[in-house]
C-alpha cells in the first residue's frame, strides 16, 4: 500500500508504544498536514485488515497501532534505529 512519508518519527514511536489505538489525530502527527481522504484511505486498509483478523473495534473511530502499522509498512524497529544513529551523530 503507498502511504505517506513519515514526518514525524518521535511521534511515530511514542504512538506505537502508547495507548494502542491511533485515530486521524495521531496519524496527522506522524504524516504531517494530509487531507482527510488520504487519512480515511489509510485507516480504511488498517481497519479491513483488522475485520480479516478478527479483531474487534475496541475504541471507536481508532485502529489497532501495531496493525496499522504492519499495513502500512512501517517499520518500527527501523524508526528507532534511525533515530538512535541520529542521536548518536547529534543530529
């Protein structure tokens, strides 16, 4: 699926390992200012990939982060490790 690029790495990761659940509040964080088609879109796929699992909406209008996530192709270990050389290079 295309997605957005990250904007917003520190957010990105603090959401991930935050509540669980990210809605179009959090997804402008991590993508920036992006219109509210591109955020349905994105929230659709995560939402069909959660029916397909079987797993139920827990909160309304927010997605399963770690799903989201994964359909997005996001990876989240490579978002800190990015963050950590960024760090380290005091960038």
């Amino acid at each position: 699926m295309k997605r957005p690029e990250v904007m917003n790495t520190e957010a990105a990761i603090r959401h991930y390992y935050g509540t669980g659940y990210i809605g179009n509040k959090e997804m402008l964080e991590i993508f920036g200012k992006k219109g509210s088609a591109t955020i349905a879109r994105l929230k659709k796929a995560a939402r069909l990939q959660e029916i397909e699992q079987e797993i139920p909406e827990v909160v309304p209008n927010k997605v399963n982060v770690r799903i989201a996530y994964q359909v997005w192709n996001i990876d989240i270990d490579q978002l800190i490790e990015n963050r950590r050389q960024l760090q380290a290079l005091g960038l």
